[in-house]
C-alpha cells in the first residue's frame, strides 16, 4: 500500500484510487481463514445494513458482539481490557448497572443497563479484531462513503415521489432518522471528503468537494437542524486539520454557505425552520421546547442525585418527576447526553460516562498525534468530539436506533489507531 498521502496528491485519478483500495482490500481478505474472512465482510457491509432497518442493523451489531467475546474467551485475548478507554466503559457499564438495582423499576433499567454495552462492546471488536488491518479499514471506510450517497439518492426518490411532508425527509425508514443517518454513520467519510476537498490535488478535490455538499445539501432537506449543524461545524473543523489550502478552504465555506442560501432561498418555509423558529426554540427560557424537554431531566437529578432514577428509566418515570411541573413536558428521554446521565444515573454515573467520553475522544486524538499524515487519522478524533459535544441537542443515550448509528461511526473512528505511521519513500 502506497502513502496515503501521496496516494491522494499525485496524479492519480480517482478510478485508480478505488482500483488500489479494491484490490489492497482482497488482498488483505485472502491472507485470512475463511471464517475470519466471512466476519471481515460481514462488518464491512454494515454501513449498507444500517440503511435497511433498525433490526437488522442491532442485530448486526450484536452478531459481531457475540462473535468477539466467543473469539476473546477462546483463545484468551484478554490484552484489550488493559487500554484506559475500554476500562472506562465497564466502569461506567458497572454504575449503570447498579443504579438500575436502586430504581423504582430496576428488572425494565437492568435489562436496559446490561443490553447498551452491546455498543461499546461493538467498538472493542471493530477495534481490536474487525480493523487491525488498514486496508480493511479503508475498505470500511468506502462502503461507507458509498452507503451515503445511496442514502442521498433515496431521498432524491422521496423528494420525486412524496416531497417533503412538513419540511421534513423519512425514507428509507419511514421516520425522521434519514438525517441522523448521514450526521453519524455518514460523519467518518464526510470528513475525509472535506480534508481532501481543501487539501488534495485538484482531480480528487473537485470530487470531494462536489460529493460532500451534496449530503449537506441533504442534511439540510432532511430538516434535522442539530444534524445539519452537527455535520456542518465538524466538517469546518476537519477542513483545518490535515494539510488544508486556506484559498480552498474559504471557497469551500464560500460554495456551501452559498448553496444554503440559495436553498433557502427557494424554499422559504424550511429557512424560517432553520433560522428564526431554530433561534426562538433554543433553551434560553422556559418557553422553549427544547427548555422543556431538558429540564424534566434536571429534576431527576435533583430526586436522586447520587446514583439517580435509574439507567432508561426516564421514559417511564418522567410524568411521575414532573408532577408538580406542568409547565414541563415529558420526551422519551431529555434530549441531551449528560442531562440524561445526570438525571438516570446521578453524580456517579455523570463523572464516570463523560470520562468514558472523553477517554474515547483522547485515544482517537493520540492516534493523530502519532500519525499526522494520514488524512482519515487526522479527523477522525472529530467523531466522537462532536458526536459527545456537551451542550448539543442529542437523541437517546441508551436507545437502540440512536446508539446503532453512533457506534457505527464511534468504532470506525477507533480504529484509527491501527492505522500506524508509514516511512516516507526516498524519492
């Protein structure tokens, strides 16, 4: 396999790049067994899995959960439990567990607690069994690019056929989660995209460029404002952090922010959707939606504030916290990671999973500090930096389509760290 960074700044085109990941990746697939190769494809066809539907993308994750521990048990690789951020899942795993014990309902938040480190526990795998090999890990990181712009061309169908339905995009799903596709199993593709769009030779930047504002175009029509906001501020981001051309990235920013308008432009009911009914919603005063959708979560913290109401409990206890609140309103859960954690399991539980957190985001981080050369290394610490982001408006910590989404992008930013630095070739 060639530097990846010459790779993407010579005069390549970028048929002869696909043409070089393909066949880096059957190479890297007939050096192993044929059961180790079926798992090899299995995970690597996940990003097209996701698209189907919420289960049969949970059970590709607990598939290959199963078949990690079953791996890891019988030949003793136990090595992984040693790394800083898998110890921090368990530990925040154990508090999870044990306030469901304390809960007003602890067998329904016990079940919950014990099933959500199947997420986790899919990170450990992709990292330390699935993506060891790079060129299986640009393999993953294709059919992810791929399964994005499928994404994009069903809801061209469903803008042909349907059209928006309250400026809002739900296939292929049939709810409003086509958004949060693109924002997060999308998101380690996409920043590629934009790195290169900013930094790479002129034949695949212009590539880069065009396909990824198209999926922000997307994003936009999906009208999912914190995805749209979420993917737009991690690209700006991942544009400054491998190589970037300052006169490419102010036109990039220049084209996008154009598009947007003109966008709005055209459809005026979804720029006041984005603009001033976004602005007048933010949780700045307590008719905010978003105000009372948090808050119901702060009051559980106040209940229980040690090991709080319980892992997933919010959902079924919340119209029990906010009985004295009726200016509050319950939600299935309070719409912001560390509210979540806070309220459902207390101080304990809040100190320990944003350790989890940060301890995911610093792996990635040192993986870029070790290899800077490598554009996917480069960004990919942004994943779980902004997918964790502390004051964003955030689906649920412990729900299945959510956590099936995140994990997906999680894990492969994870397995960044296995992608180790290359000796430059004597010229």
């Amino acid at each position: 396999m060639k530097n990846n960074y010459s790779i993407f700044n010579n005069s390549y085109s970028v048929w002869k790049i696909i043409q070089i990941f393909w066949r880096d990746s059957l190479d890297a697939l007939s050096e192993l067994s044929k059961a180790e190769k079926i798992w090899r494809i299995f995970w690597i066809l996940g990003p097209f899995i996701l698209l189907i539907e919420r289960s049969p993308a949970d059970a590709w994750i607990s598939v290959i959960c199963i078949g990690f521990v079953i791996r890891a048990i019988k030949l003793k690789q136990t090595a992984f439990l040693k790394i800083f951020w898998v110890k921090a899942a368990f530990v925040f795993w154990a508090v999870c567990l044990l306030s469901a014990a304390f809960s007003k309902i602890p067998m329904y938040s016990f079940t919950e607690a014990f099933v959500w480190f199947r997420f986790p526990l899919f990170a450990m795998a992709c990292v330390f069994w699935l993506g060891t090999d790079k060129r299986l890990i640009y393999a993953m990181l294709s059919t992810t690019a791929i399964a994005m712009l499928i994404m994009c061309l069903i809801l061209v169908s469903e803008l042909y056929f349907v059209g928006q339905v309250n400026q809002r995009l739900s296939w292929p799903y049939g709810d409003l989660t086509s958004g949060n596709y693109l924002a997060k199993v999308g998101m380690p593709a996409f920043l590629v995209m934009v790195s290169l769009a900013v930094s790479a030779r002129q034949n695949i930047a212009g590539i880069a460029a065009l396909l990824s504002l198209i999926t922000l175009i997307f994003s936009v029509l999906t009208g999912e404002r914190i995805n749209f906001i979420l993917r737009a501020c991690a690209g700006m981001l991942a544009g400054l952090m491998w190589r970037p051309k300052w006169n490419r990235y102010l036109i990039l920013i220049a084209v996008e922010v154009m598009a947007v308008v003109l966008l709005f432009h055209n459809r005026p009911e979804m720029a006041d959707r984005f603009t001033t009914t976004f602005v007048d919603q933010l949780p700045t005063h307590t008719d905010s939606p978003y105000y009372r959708s948090m808050m119901p979560g702060i009051e559980a913290f106040k209940q229980a504030p040690i090991l709080g109401i319980g892992t997933a409990t919010f959902r079924e206890l919340c119209p029990e916290i906010i009985v004295d609140r009726q200016d509050l309103k319950c939600h299935p859960h309070p719409h912001n990671f560390y509210i979540q954690m806070a309220g459902e399991t207390g101080i304990i539980g809040l100190i320990t999973g944003t350790t989890f957190f940060i301890s995911i985001i610093f792996f990635c981080y040192v993986a870029r500090k070790r290899n800077p050369e490598n554009v996917f290394v480069a960004v990919a610490f942004i994943v779980p930096f902004s997918l964790f982001w502390p004051i964003a408006s955030s689906s649920d910590l412990f729900g299945q389509w959510n956590n099936c989404f995140m994990w997906s992008a999680i894990a492969l930013a994870l397995c960044s760290s296995n992608i180790a630095p290359e000796k430059s070739s004597k010229k």
